[in-house]
C-alpha cells in the first residue's frame, strides 16, 4: 500500500513538468509573434523569452527533484 502511494505523489509531483511545457509553448508563440509584428526589438523579445524559459525549466527540475525525494526518502 505505501508503494502505492509513494508513486502516485510522485506522479503528481511530476505534473508540474506539462505546465511548464504548455508555458514555454505559449511564450515562444507569443515571442515569435512579438517579432513579426515589431522585428527592430527582437533582440530584446529573444532576451526575455530565454530568461522566462529558464525560469519555467527551473519549476520543471524543481518538480523532478521532489519526486525523487519522495520516491527514495518516503518510506
């Protein structure tokens, strides 16, 4: 039964990784239309996509870290 449980946290820890994909797919959408309507800053568009990308990856490793401290800590 614990195992059980143990891998559904962890699934669900791991969730956190479709919202950061859905986020960096809407961003880069919306960057690569930023520089097709405005293509003299796009070197400005490219810097704060890359940045907020970075920052969405980051919740994505966090989720990853939280379910293997789950699978290997929780027992």
């Amino acid at each position: 039964m614990t195992g059980s449980i143990i891998a559904i946290g962890a699934g669900i820890a791991l969730l956190c990784g479709i919202g950061a994909g859905i986020g960096i797919g809407i961003a880069t959408g919306k960057a690569v239309e930023a520089q097709a309507r405005q293509p003299e800053i796009a070197g400005k568009i490219q810097t704060t996509l890359i940045l907020g990308a970075a920052l969405s990856e980051a919740t994505a490793i966090y989720g990853l870290i939280g379910a293997i401290l789950i699978i290997f800590m929780v027992k």
